[in-house]
C-alpha cells in the first residue's frame, strides 16, 4: 500500500493544499488523511473516491494504484459472461465491509436482484462496477 500512500501526499503536494484542506474537503480527519500518507492506513475505494474528487483525479486511477479495483473493470474480465461478471461485481459489493448484507441467503438471490444491488451500490459510491451495457 506504500505506493498509493506516496501517490496521495504527492498530489497533494502538487497541488499545494494542506493536510486540513484535502481532510475538510474529502470529509475525513486530518490525522486519518496523515496515516494515509504515511502509509500507516489503507485507504477505503469510498476514501479514494472522495479524495479523487477533491483531487480532480479519475477514482479508476486511485483504485487501481491501491489495488482495489474491481476484476470486473479490468479489461481482461470483459470475455466474461454477463452472468459472471455479475456475479464478480456482487462479491466485490459484499466485500464491502461498510456494506452490511444479511446472510449468506444473499447468495441465493436470483442473477436479477444481484445485478441490482450492484446498480444501488454504483449510485451510492458513485463508482461504476460493472459497464453500463451489462443490463
């Protein structure tokens, strides 16, 4: 996680705004945004989102350096079946820990409700999983 942790403070750096700056703006504390950096945390994708915006930097940029991306972006996923990369991009949401899914009768949800959560939890985080021709 160093090399995201170096990325972050290095454009902050660039962009010439403080530690409190980039923490008020992103909605996280200043001491958080410290650890961060100095490689003590890993961010979450909801933080590297956030901090995307207050960078003006794409969050597939952020996520891929923190490997957090989800295999369902990758390009080498796309041969996959509509069915499989549901499924990819259902485990990802679950993986969420701030995701707070019942039991494993989640499991068991038809290929149509899945790909629904999916779609809440883009709008939510303001990521896109899965492409949006995957209907």
């Amino acid at each position: 996680m160093a090399g995201i942790s170096e990325y972050l403070k290095g454009i902050r750096e660039r962009a010439d705004m403080s530690v409190a700056a980039v923490s008020k703006s992103a909605g996280i504390s200043a001491p958080y945004l410290y650890q961060i950096e100095d490689g003590r945390r890993n961010p979450s994708a909801k933080v590297l989102c956030r901090l995307a915006q207050v960078y003006k930097v794409r969050a597939e940029e952020l996520l891929m350096r923190a490997d957090l991306l989800p295999a369902a972006l990758l390009p080498e996923i796309t041969s996959e079946s509509r069915d499989a990369q549901v499924l990819r991009a259902f485990d990802y949401v679950l993986s969420d820990p701030e995701v707070m899914a019942g039991s494993e009768a989640m499991q068991t949800l038809p290929i149509e409700a899945k790909l629904a959560i999916v779609r809440l939890y883009e709008r939510a985080e303001g990521l896109r999983i899965l492409p949006e021709d995957v209907i």
